[in-house]
C-alpha cells in the first residue's frame, strides 16, 4: 500500500522550508495532492529513478506516456505534480521508485 505525503504549505516565496520530509516508502510508491511541488532527495551513493504517472490515453487511444527522471546521487530534484498527472479514479497523483534507499519526498504548496 502507497503512502499519502502531507503537503507543507509555505506562506510566502523565499521563506524556509520546514524539516517535514518523508522517507520514500519500502512499497515503492506514493500518492500525493495534486498541484503541489514535489522536492525528491537522494542522499545515497547512486542515482535514483522516479515515475510520476501520467492518466489516460492520448488522442489516437494509445496510454500516455509516464514522466520519468533521474535524481542523481547527492542531488534533490524538484517537478510540480500537475493536474495533469491527476487520476480520475482517486484524485491523486501517483509516484513510483526504483530503489527506496536513501530517499526523501517532500510535498509543498506554495
């Protein structure tokens, strides 16, 4: 079963981000609200791959494609979690990793 990460709200730009990061979960996934920030962290010694998926089909009935990128050793990455990565099934948006060592997930609202 995925984890849900609470969203950290920030009351104005330039303002300090509180320590409320989540360790990924051992399932290897995570849900979150979408339209939020996502801050990933990898504090191990290799990269980390991150899937957000993407809902739906495109114009032509073919599943469109899931984001996928990198988080390199020692690095954070940051990506909004749109409306579009928005499941219609449950509302929320859907993350998936390859390795949960080492990794951090924060959820913020700006």
């Amino acid at each position: 079963m995925s984890a849900t990460i609470p969203t950290q709200t920030v009351p104005q730009i330039g303002a300090v981000i509180g320590n409320q990061a989540c360790d990924v979960t051992e399932t290897l996934s995570d849900t979150v609200t979408a339209g939020v920030v996502l801050v990933f962290r990898n504090t191990g010694g290799s990269a980390r791959q991150v899937t957000l998926a993407v809902p739906g089909d495109d114009q032509f009935g073919n599943p469109k494609p899931d984001l996928v990128f990198s988080v390199a050793s020692g690095q954070m990455y940051f990506v909004r979690a749109g409306s579009e990565f928005k499941d219609p099934s449950d509302g929320l948006v859907h993350i998936a990793y390859d390795n949960a060592n080492n990794m951090t997930v924060r959820a913020v609202s700006l």
